[in-house]
C-alpha cells in the first residue's frame, strides 16, 4: 500500500490536485482519498456529502473527511483512560472535567490527526493507495514532525520510569517484607504498567515514522507560479528535509500563457533547492470547473507516473 500527501499554501490547488491524483489511480487501483484539512472541500470537489467514514464514489474509489474535532476528543478520552488505569490513585481526580479545556492544548490537534492517519493506514490495507489531503503547511509540518518528536521524549521517559523503579526496588529490598494491609508499588519491569506502556508507545511511533519516511510514502509539494507559493514551498521542503520525509513530486499548478514566465522562473529555484525530483506541470483548467457537472477532480494531464 502507498501514501500519498499532498502539501503546500492554501489555495494552490492541493485539494484538486489530490482529487485528481486519486481518481487518475483509480483507474487502475484501489485508492482510499482522505481529507485532513478543517476546512473540508473534498465533499464538493466530488459532488457528495462525506462523512467522517468512508464513503464509496466508485468501486475503486473511496472518500473520507476525517472529523478533526470528534478524532481530538476521541484521542484525549483515549489517553485520560489509558492515565486513569496506568495512575488508579488517579480515579478520585476526576481528568473529565478538565476534558473541555485540554482540548484546546498547544499539540493535541496534531496529535489528533497523526492517530487519524495512524487509524487510516492501519485499517484500510485493502487499498493499494491512500491519498491525504492536508491542511495549510504550518499544521502539516508540525504533526508530520511529531513520530519524531514524541520518540525522544518517550525515550528520556523510559529512562526516568526505569531510574523510578530501581529506587524502588531499593526502598523494597531495605524494608523488607511487607503485611497484607500495605500496597506494593511495581518495582520490576516487567509488571509496570506505566513502563510496558512507554515501550508499547516507543513501538507505535517507531514503525509509524519508518512508514512515513519509508519507501511506500510520496510527499508532493504544490505551489503556483507566484513568488509567495515559493517562498512558502522552500520552507515546506526544508521542513521535509529535516525531518527526512520523503518528497517525491513538484507540480506546479495553474500554469497559463500569461504567466508561463514566471513559471519558469519558479520551477527553476523549486528544482536548484531539490536535485533530482521530477516536476510536473499543471495548467489552469477553464471551463471544466462547472457546479452542474461537478468534474473538479478531471483535469487531462495524467499526474500519476512518478508516484504509481
Ligand atoms: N488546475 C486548476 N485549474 C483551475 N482551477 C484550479 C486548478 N487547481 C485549483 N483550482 C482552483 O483553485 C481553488 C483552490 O484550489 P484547492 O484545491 O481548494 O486549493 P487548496 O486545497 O490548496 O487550498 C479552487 O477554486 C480550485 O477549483
Ligand atoms: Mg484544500
């Protein structure tokens, strides 16, 4: 199965060209399209009204929008659950109320969307492509960075929890045997839940950032024959580079014979910044964009060769 995302400034065209993208595929292959973006136009893009579940539009092709608000309260409950079994002296704290002001938490909205791309990929391995559609660079680059970030943190927290758990041990070892009335804190490995929770966790976010980088991802970069859509895709692809995402597509969209020049211009600092990665161009549609016959995702370049 392979991923797709699609990324870049808002308005550049993402969502068409990801549209376009997966109903090219679909022509030959099972593609799932999944719209990560708050502000959903997947649903008008095909005609149809999605839900947060997938919804068929052809046989081989499968729409979604992924609710980002009730995916954040679903991850949060999740977690307040898991901190409530982990920490049962926390029961009598009640997280519940704290619920409505945590999910306005600085990284809780991307968090909510890696689970919702995590959810994805691992449910819907009948597909041989998944599409996602992403939201404005800014949010994109922060939960693509997050497998990474959470990984360290996770480690320096194995770390803390193992120090825990020698001290008591120690603590265990100078007492000695304790009555029946006392409560035995874990004090080995094996049987600490917080631990096998951390490794169960280090796992997940391990094989979900080897996927990310691995060779099934492509990362298309879109950008528009404009000086700001370039500015913005440099910083995109500095982004990818850092965090060793792999780009695999340019398309520069909305190309006409009025702006052919300046799309030259920008292809040529699009490719002098990345060596070697094929750049399609993507000219402005006219006509086709009509509301009755709702054909938003034909456009008649075929965009699918570099990442089939
Ligand atoms: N190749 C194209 N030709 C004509 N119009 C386009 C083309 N690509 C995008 N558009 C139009 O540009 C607008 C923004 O496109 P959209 O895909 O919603 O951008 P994004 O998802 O990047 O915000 C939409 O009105 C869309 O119909
Ligand atoms: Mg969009």
């Amino acid at each position: 199965m392979k991923i797709l995302f699609f990324t870049g400034k808002g308005g550049v065209g993402k969502s068409t060209l990801s549209a376009a993208m997966a109903w090219q595929l679909s022509q030959q292959y099972r593609v799932l399209i999944v719209s990560l973006d708050p502000a959903h136009n997947l649903g008008d893009i095909f005609n149809m009204r999605l839900k947060d579940k997938k919804t068929r539009f052809t046989d081989s092709l499968y729409l979604k929008e992924i609710d980002l608000k009730q995916l954040t309260k679903a991850y949060l409950k999740k977690e307040i659950d898991v901190l409530s079994t982990s920490y049962r002296y926390l029961q009598v704290l009640n997280l519940d109320n704290y619920f409505s002001v945590l999910q306005y938490s600085p990284g809780i909205e991307e968090y909510a969307l890696l689970t919702g791309i995590e959810n994805t990929i691992r449910d819907e391995k009948d597909f041989d492509f998944i599409v996602f559609d992403t939201p404005p660079t800014g949010l994109t680059l922060r939960f693509l960075a997050l497998p990474k970030i959470t990984i360290h943190w996770i480690e320096r927290l194995i770390t803390i929890r193992q120090q825990i758990l020698k001290k008591r041990y120690t603590i265990h070892r100078i007492r000695g045997p304790l009555s029946n009335s006392e409560t035995v804190l874990d004090y080995d490995e094996q049987s600490d839940r917080v631990l096998t929770r951390l490794h169960d966790l280090h796992q997940t976010y391990e094989e979900l950032n080897k996927k990310l980088q691995g060779p099934d991802t492509a990362i298309s970069v879109v950008f528009n024959p404009d000086r700001l859509s370039l500015k913005e895709s440099a910083r995109l692809i500095d982004g990818l580079k850092d965090l060793q995402l792999p780009l695999r597509l340019l398309l520069d969209n909305k190309v006409t014979d009025e702006n052919i020049k300046m799309a030259e211009e920008v292809e040529g600092c699009m490719k002098s910044m990345v060596h070697g990665i094929p750049l399609e161009r993507v000219p402005l549609a006219k006509g086709i964009f009509d509301e009755r016959t709702s054909t938003l995702y034909h456009i008649e370049k075929d965009i699918t060769r570099h990442l089939r």
